[in-house]
C-alpha cells in the first residue's frame, strides 16, 4: 500500500509480476517500490540490508 501512496502507478499485478521476476519496471517505479519496502521494513523495525535504489538521477519537477 505504501508503494501505491507514494505515487506508485503500476498495478497489484505488476508489482507481483515484478517481484516474481516475470515482468520488468522502469527505473522510477523500481525505486518508488524499494522505497516504500525501506519505509515498511524501518516502520516495523527490522534490521539490515534494504532494498537499493538505480543509479538513476531524476530531474527536479518543481
């Protein structure tokens, strides 16, 4: 849900796909969803590795 309130667009069954190595996301939805696994994983206080973010370097939209 998180993912998705950050402004995640694709659908559940793309994030699934994803995660299951079916399908491929471009770079700023594969870094809104680490996010939001980051944000999940500090929320419950889980120890660790954290998922990464690309290389990628966005531009500013304001």
């Amino acid at each position: 849900m998180k993912y998705f309130g950050i402004g995640g667009e694709a659908g559940l069954i793309e994030v699934q796909a994803y995660v299951y190595g079916a399908l491929s996301f471009p770079a700023l939805e594969r870094d809104l969803l680490a996010h939001a696994l980051n944000e999940s994983l500090n929320t419950l206080g889980v120890s660790g590795r954290r998922a990464s973010y690309s290389q990628i370097i966005y531009p500013c939209t304001e």
